[in-house]
C-alpha cells in the first residue's frame, strides 16, 4: 500500500460470532496484513452483547459494547460502538467496516459493492479526503424503495411516521453503504450528540444504521 497516511485511523471490524469465517478470511487478505504493518492504523473487532455489567468492555484489540446482537438493532449497536470508541480510542478517522465486505452479497446488485473496490478506494484514500466517506454511495432512496428493502428482510417500518416528526428535510438524499464508511472524530461527535435518532431508527426503521448515520449528520 502506497498510500501516505499521517492521521489516526481506527477501522472497527463490525462482526458477531456467527461471522467468524468471515472474519477469518478478511484478516488472511493481503488488504488486512498490508495495513497491519501501518502504525498509523488500528484495528478493532466490534460485537454486541447484552451479558457484562459495563456499557463497554475493550482492549486494544477488541470492543463489546452492551446491547442486543440482532439486525434490527444495528443502530443501536453503531451508536454505542461510536461513542465507546471516542471514549477509550485515541483516534482522528473512524472507519466502520463490515467483515462481510470480503464477500458482500451486493455485489450481485453492483460490482461498486465489491472487496476490489472498497481495496480501490481505500488505496485512493476515500477517507482522508472528506470528514464522512465511504466506498460505496446509495443514491435515489425513496420511501417506497426504503419499504421494498424493509420488506425484503422481514422488517416493519413507520419512514412516514418518523420523517413526519422530525422533519422531510432530514431524509437523506444520499449515503454511503454501511458496509463501509468513515467519519471524522469532529463527526463521530456529532453523531452521538442524537441518541433519540438511532432511538427511533430502532423503533420506526427496522434498525437500519448507515441510512440513520447519514440522517444524524442532517441535524
């Protein structure tokens, strides 16, 4: 990797136990191994778990923030592992990646989705260039296409019910895949400063994290 980095940059690894093979395999890839050798690179591997006391439990290599490990409740995970890691991590860049990356079913939708692309980008920098980046950017989401997806999963949505309280204008006409993205650490702030957000998000939006990062950034 050619790529000159002079921040902080701290990737959390989202995964949960039954993504270990997963896991396994993103960290064989010479991606993985590439950064490793990177001082200015840390790796974190991010789970849920309703079990420990604290909100958080973390070491230098691993961080298990205190909620329900379930699909619908990925907001509420990304919100705790958000603000955990600006509490314990020293960092300038958060990136958010999904294990899944390695062998993201998307790709079947877009080749943008694939593990080349996000190596493509990331060689390209993505993540220094703007405070919020990412490799792959979901454009034209509707109501009615945020409701074909929702149902595609088995989730119940309320979009109307939410956006008719907080406001039309903070839907998002763009955002950017939630398999990856990054935030700068003034954003990371920002995003936690909306607990209500990735509250309702839970309640109202099948749990839907990258679409309810990007609304938080509305505000």
């Amino acid at each position: 990797m050619n790529l000159q980095i002079d921040k902080k940059i701290l990737i959390c690894i989202y995964t949960c136990k039954k993504d270990r093979d997963l896991m396994l395999e993103l960290k064989s890839s010479e991606w993985y191994k590439s950064c490793e050798k990177n001082p200015n690179i840390q790796f974190i591997d991010v789970y849920a778990d309703e079990s420990p006391n604290e909100s958080f439990m973390a070491n230098d290599h691993e961080l298990i923030v205190k909620t329900q490990e379930s699909y619908d409740n990925l907001c509420i995970k990304t919100y705790e592992m958000i603000k955990s890691c600006l509490s314990f991590f020293d960092f300038d860049i958060l990136i958010k990646l999904d294990a899944s990356i390695i062998n993201d079913k998307h790709v079947s939708v877009s080749s943008v989705f694939s593990f080349n692309n996000f190596i493509n980008s990331f060689e390209n920098g993505f993540f220094l260039r703007e405070e919020y980046g990412g490799y792959a950017k979901i454009e034209g989401n509707s109501i009615g296409s945020f409701r074909n997806w929702a149902s595609s999963q088995g989730l119940f949505v309320l979009p109307e019910a939410l956006f008719s309280e907080i406001g039309q204008d903070k839907w998002p006409s763009w955002y950017w895949s939630g398999k990856c993205y990054s935030l700068s650490r003034d954003l990371c702030e920002k995003v936690v400063s909306y607990p209500d957000v990735f509250e309702k998000f839970k309640n109202l939006m099948g749990g839907c994290e990258d679409f309810c990062v990007a609304c938080s950034l509305k505000h």
